[in-house]
C-alpha cells in the first residue's frame, strides 16, 4: 500500500509503486497548481517524490 500526498493531505492510495506514481502525475496535470507529492510506503518511507510530473525515487 502506498499513499500519495501533497502538503496538506493524502491525495490517493494505490496498490504499487507504479501506479502511485501515475496518480501523483495525473494530479498535477490535472491542476493549476505547484504542488508537489511524495509517495509514502506502507512503514511511513518516502519512496518517491513527484513534482512537475518529475518523479525521484529514493
């Protein structure tokens, strides 16, 4: 399970790291705005980073 979140909330949950991913991507197509996401794993690690639908992993 991961969560996908900006700074204010969990935007989403996905099954794999993947489609977190493309859920934190479409949201920042989808606004006008600059959020940010970080993709956190099921133990609280951030996994990934996305902004401007450009992913970190790590």
């Amino acid at each position: 399970m991961y969560k996908t979140m900006d700074d204010r909330e969990i935007t989403s949950y996905s099954t794999t790291l993947d489609e977190a991913i493309r859920s934190a991507r479409g949201a920042w197509w989808n606004g006008s705005d600059e959020r940010s996401f970080m993709i956190v794993n099921a133990s609280g690690s951030t996994v990934a980073y996305v902004k401007r639908a450009q992913v970190t992993r790590g």
